[in-house]
C-alpha cells in the first residue's frame, strides 16, 4: 500500500505522535516552575527522597563496616521533625533517615523500604506511621503523582483484583487496575501531571509584597527555589528530617475550632482503602519475616481531635484491627518484634503544644521520641 496516497493513514497517527513529544514539555522544570503554585512544595519534597535514597546507598556500605545500625522513619509531614541525633542518643551506634514525606502513606513506605531491599540496605529499626489519615485512597495521591516506577506499579498489580467486604481482609499485590491506569497517565503525560492553571501561572508571577506576604524574597518562584535548598541541605545535614524547636501553641478556641474542621475532612466520611491494607500487610510481614523491629506510630493529636476520633468510633475501625493484624503477624513470626505505639492516651507525654490539630510542635519531639523508642527491643537500646 502506497501511504503517500493514502494520507488519511498516516496523518492522524502522526499528528498524535506529535503532541506525544510536545507533552513533554510539560515535565520540564523551565515549565513547572511557572505552571505549579508556588505554595505547591509536594514535589520538591517527594523528589527530596530520592535524592536521600541515593545519599543513603552510597554511605550504607561504610557505616555498615563500622558496625552502625540503621534506623528508618517512614512517614508523613506529622514524623517529619523527628531528629536523628535524638534516635542515636536513643540508640547507641544507630543513624537514622527520615523518609517522611508530605500526605504520603503505607504505598510510599513500601516502595522504598523495597527500594531499599534490592539495594542490599538492611534497617535495624523502622518507625511506621499509620493512622486513618493514611490509610485512605485520597493519601495514595501523591505517592502515584510524584514517586513510584513503572516496575514497582507492575509488579504490584492485580488485573483482576478481588476484594472481600472488609477491608481488613483484603490481600494480594496491592493496585488494582483502575490504579495502575492512573500512575500510567500521570507518568506519561505532562499536563496530566501538572495541568495548567491561569490562577497559579499569574500567581507565580507577582511579586510576594502585592500579595500581602511577609518572606524575605522578592517572587514566589526564588522563595520555592528556597525550600528546595533547605531539602537538600536537610538530606545532607539532618538524613532527610527537619527539625523545629519552635514551641507553638494555638488558643484552645482555636483548636476546637481546627478539631471540629479537620474530622469533617478526616474523620466524618472515613473511607479505608483496601490497597492501603493491602501494602501494610505486605510490608509488615516482609519486615518481620526479616526480623526488623517496628514501631507502628499512631501520630499524637490534640486532646479535641483525639475526642472526635472517639466519636466517630475510629479506634474500633482501625485500630483495633491494625492491633490485631500485628498480633497475628508477631504470633506467625517468631523472630518478629512489631509494636503498636499511640501516644494520645499515654500520660507520660507532658508536652503537647501543636501547630493545628495534626502537627505537635518541634520542641515536644524529644520526649515524643523517647517514648517511641522504649517499643524497641531492649538489645537496641542498651
């Protein structure tokens, strides 16, 4: 067949092909900067942990020969001020890396606790936060948005994924189709990934003191430049955490009001996804098949907050579940140690001053830390 007579063919093929490549663009950090709110830091922070990664594999091997112990925090913004001077005071010979990442969630832990894996890294430690926040299908947003690969969404995909009405009885490889489909969108298209918005284009583009902001830059984009350089020199200085030691605290009027706002949002039409349980599952059994201690994190809260999650009967729905999912991954494992930790009810935690409703202030840290330790086997804190 002659193409060259029959265009029709060909043209719409190549015509496709065409705005393939020109997507492309998009990917572009020329083009980002200008198309993603300024205030938009998810990004810097979740490529942050990958440069972290590659910090972590090139000096694994020397601290290994040095007989030091690996300790990993895998989190959300909520863990992300822990310090790692704290955790080797706590525990002598450690180091530890802080993978905390912005509204991440057990799929963002799995993937670099297998990353790390096939790298031949071998934690002593892990802390592992979960609560209902991230164990919902919004918090898996940003994790298929901004990491994952193709062969860690393949090979943890189910085509034809069944799942039981309880979601605590969900098991597999984890994604199902749908999900798979949608990583797949987000890593080849461009404005897939960062749709265009007038609004955050003209935003990007005024100067801070027009709209009212107090930072000592003249544009949004050299103050996101700023936050990019803080990531990196957290990778380098603090092994990826970022420590505040400002003591904060909101009026109590404030604070019911944040409560009462944030279990609308998190609480009130809770959804548990059974992906979420799914990648939990897999990853606490893989870590005790491997004789890894955990401490699974339930996140402080305010006294408001941990009151509505009463309420709304969340510790029936998931932690008593997650409770008893350890229990029986501990009792088929013999060599495994993982312990379930909330703070919210534990009286020794005296301080208890927080940003909002989420997020204990840098100050209260230390003592947070401790407590947290004292889950880990006596041998590691000798």
């Amino acid at each position: 067949m002659d193409l060259l007579k029959h265009k029709f063919l060909w043209l719409p093929a190549l015509g496709l092909a065409a705005l393939f490549l020109l997507d492309k663009v998009f990917f572009l950090p020329a083009v980002t900067d200008h198309t993603v709110h300024w205030q938009k830091i998810e990004p810097a922070f979740y490529e942050s942990r990958r440069l972290l990664f590659e910090q972590l594999k090139e000096e694994y091997p020397e601290r290994k020969a040095r007989g030091e112990k690996l300790g990993l925090i895998l989190g959300t913004s909520r863990a992300g001020e822990f310090e790692p001077e704290i955790f080797t005071d706590l525990v002598p010979g450690s180091y530890t890396y802080n993978f905390s990442a912005p509204f991440s969630s057990p799929v963002f832990y799995s993937y670099w606790l297998t990353r790390m894996q096939e790298a031949g890294i071998e934690p002593a430690f892990v802390i592992f936060e979960s609560d209902p926040v991230v164990l919902t299908e919004t918090a898996m947003e940003f994790t298929m948005q901004y990491s994952l690969d193709w062969r860690f969404v393949w090979n943890h995909t189910e085509l034809f994924r069944r799942l039981p009405p309880n979601p605590w009885q969900a098991e597999g490889a984890g994604f199902s189709y749908d999900q798979a489909e949608s990583f797949a969108s987000t890593a080849l298209f461009g404005l897939h990934k960062y749709p265009i918005k007038l609004d955050s284009i003209v935003a990007n583009n005024k100067s801070l003191d027009s709209m009212g902001v107090l930072l000592p830059f003249s544009s949004p984009i050299e103050y996101r430049d700023y936050i990019k350089k803080i990531l990196v020199l957290a990778n380098q200085k603090k092994l990826g955490g970022i420590p505040n030691p400002m003591l904060a605290q909101k009026r109590p009027e404030e604070m019911i009001e944040d409560a009462e706002e944030k279990s609308k949002i998190f609480l009130k039409n809770f959804k548990i996804s059974p992906t979420q349980v799914i990648f939990v599952k897999n990853a606490l059994r893989n870590l005790a098949e491997r004789g890894v201690p955990v401490v699974v994190y339930w996140p402080v809260s305010t006294r408001e907050y941990f009151a509505k999650a009463q309420e709304y009967k969340i510790t029936t729905e998931v932690q008593r579940p997650l409770q008893a999912l350890i229990d029986d991954i501990n009792a088929n494992h013999p060599e495994s140690h993982i312990r379930l930790y909330d703070p919210n009810p534990d009286e020794r935690l005296q301080c208890r001053s927080f940003f909002d409703s989420h997020h204990l202030s840098g100050a209260c840290f230390p003592e947070l830390s401790r407590l947290i330790v004292e889950n880990l086997p006596g041998e590691l804190r000798k």
